[in-house]
C-alpha cells in the first residue's frame, strides 16, 4: 500500500437500516472522509445488489481503500473481491455470519440465501490483508467455521471472546478496538500469520451471554421493532 496516500475507509453494514448506536456508525463518525455503503431499498438480500452497492461506492474512492465489514457486509466484502480488483490496504471482516448451516428462527432459510446468490461462501484467499474479528458465542456463527473462513481467506484470526453478534443487540455499541484494527491494517502485509488473541469490546450496558441460539431482536435480516434497530 503507498503510504503517501492514506486509504478511505468503508463502512460495509450487514442487512440492517442505518442504526446511529451501531460501531460502524461510530466509526464513521470518528474517521475522516470515511465512506458508507447505504442499506438498499430494494433487492436487500441479494448478494449481487449488495456486491454492486459496494462496487459503486469503491469505484467513486482514487486510492487505496480499507473496508470494514460487519455481518452480512463481510459476505459481501469476500463475494466483491472474487469480482473486483483495485488498490484494497486491507479489510476488517467482523462477525461474519454462517450462511451455509441453518440461522436462528426468523432468518432466511439456507434455500432463500442461496436462492439469493449467498451460497457456496467464497474460500478462495483474499488478494489483500484482511483480520478476522469472530466471537465465540455469535447466535450467527460457530467459531470454528468462522476460524475455518478466516483460514482460507488468508486473514489474522482474531478471538474477541463472549460478544454476541458485536452489536447493540448483544450490548455494544462503541468498538474502540475497530480504529486500533485499521491502523494496523496499514502494517500488515499479505504474509503476516494469524494470531489468536482475546480481547473484549466495551460494552454499551450489557455483555450477551450467548445462552440462546434464537434470533437477537433486531437483527438486520430480521424485522426490528421502531425503537430497537440493532445490526447484523
């Protein structure tokens, strides 16, 4: 990466609206010239759409980009970089989603995600630096399939312990640790090995316990009531 040039950051969202208490939106908010990819009225579950979404916001960046992607958007980063090439720095995939084994109730079904364009997940190594942000209790992914993905990608595994989804559903809101993630983007280079570590984001007011596998309430692919929007 050409270290004259800074890299925009892009804030890559799950299926969620805009969620104002959501990490990503408080990151955006504290980085400059930090793009965002807008949730999309129509055709939300479509990979392609996503794809394209995401294609067209990085094509109106010059210069090296840093994606940081959450839930679904991490789908979304890994389908977009089969298809694409431009200068990428590297990637933050945080929470990626399991969509080949069954979501919790009131998640599409493995038939309507692959109907959608979600399925096989990509296993091919990503042509750029890229970290791996998983929990060990996501109600949307086991972590050993996420440390699987995280493997055939190329990216730095990194374990943040019990944090649900890392999302206001599961108690968190600011991630101080996603500006720490990003910097050190910019020193990694595409051989850095991965490592295991296990901090914890701040909480908002609450630690999920990661007891219940059903959906958290406001998830982004599922409907969430007006005054609870949270991500996936």
């Amino acid at each position: 990466m050409n270290r004259s040039v800074p890299p925009t950051v892009v804030i890559v969202p799950g299926l969620r609206d805009h969620v104002p208490g959501h990490w990503q939106t408080i990151l955006a908010d504290n980085i400059a010239d930090a793009r965002t990819v807008p949730p999309l009225t129509n055709d939300r579950l479509s990979c392609d759409a996503q794809v394209s979404a995401l294609d067209q916001v990085l094509s109106d960046v010059s210069g090296p980009v840093v994606p940081v992607a959450h839930s679904a958007g991490v789908m979304t980063t890994v389908h977009w970089a089969r298809r694409h090439r431009r200068p990428v720095g590297g990637a933050l995939l945080a929470a990626p989603p399991d969509f080949e084994t069954p979501l919790p109730e009131g998640y599409p079904t493995l038939e309507t995600l692959a109907e959608n364009g979600w399925k096989p997940a990509p296993r091919t190594p990503l042509p750029f630096p890229s970290i791996v942000a998983a929990s060990t209790n996501d109600p949307l992914a086991d972590f050993d399939r996420v440390a699987a993905l995280a493997a055939a990608w190329g990216s730095r595994l990194e374990n943040l312990g019990r944090v649900g989804h890392l999302n206001p559903a599961s108690g968190y809101g600011e991630w101080p640790r996603a500006e720490e993630f990003v910097r050190d983007l910019g020193r990694t280079s595409p051989h850095t090995p991965a490592r295991d570590t296990a901090p914890v984001p701040r909480p908002l007011s609450r630690i999920d316990t990661g007891r219940a596998r059903p959906a958290p309430a406001g998830s982004a692919l599922v409907p969430s009531p007006p005054q609870e929007r949270p991500s996936a």
